[in-house]
C-alpha cells in the first residue's frame, strides 16, 4: 500500500515537468498564418464590438 500511494505522486510530478522546449512560442506559431473570427450579427452591433476588441486588444 505505501508503494502505490508513492507511485501516483511522483508520477505526476514526471509527467509536470516534461520539457517543452520543444515547442515554439507563439509567434514563431502564428507567423504568417491568417486567423479568421467570423460574427453572426451584423456590423455595428454588440458582438461586432466585442469581436474587433479581442481581434485589436490595443
């Protein structure tokens, strides 16, 4: 019983801290690529608001 109790913990503390430099960052990931956010309402409106703020967070 006190093996298995161990064994859970310090799996998941391997599996945690897997490396990840293997992955790229974000904007190696999105460089040159077109992201499309298509609105259901028309322009103008709440959502069409909404949709440009999250497109131009600035």
């Amino acid at each position: 019983m006190k093996r298995q109790s161990l064994l859970s913990p310090t799996l998941a503390v391997l599996l945690l801290s897997a490396p990840v430099c293997a992955q790229d960052t974000e904007q190696e990931f999105y460089h040159n690529k077109t992201i499309s956010l298509v609105v259901g309402y028309s322009a103008g409106g709440g959502y069409d608001t909404y949709a440009r703020l999250v497109i131009h967070p600035h």
